[in-house]
C-alpha cells in the first residue's frame, strides 16, 4: 500500500513538471522553473505579433 501511495505522488509530480512545461510551450522534461531572459520573452513575443500579423494580412486579402 506505501509503494502504491509513493507510486502515485510520483506519477502526479512528474505529471504537473510535465504539464507546466507544455502550457509553457518548451521542451517536455525541461526545468518548469527556470526563468527565461527578458531577450527570450521578447524575441518570443515578437514571433507570435509577426505570425498573428501574417495571418490578419491573409484573411483580408483572400477575403477580397
């Protein structure tokens, strides 16, 4: 019963590591905690503007 207990605390905390990395979106067993650099977050951020950007530009002009 104490194996299956510490079974299921370690399934569950490697379930969490897993899930904060995916809502993260980095790789799967990498460190949840560790911070990124403000040069990261920016060239991330600016990515996603560009790709949101390209997709409105497309919709408007297909849409003609």
């Amino acid at each position: 019963m104490k194996n299956k207990l510490l079974l299921v605390v370690l399934l569950v905390l490697l379930g969490m590591w897993i899930g904060i990395n995916l809502a993260k979106d980095k790789p799967l067993f990498s460190n949840p905690f560790a911070n990124t650099d403000l040069g990261e977050r920016a060239t991330s951020t600016a990515s996603k503007v560009v790709e949101g950007t390209r997709e409105a530009i497309d919709r408007k002009f297909k849409g003609n």
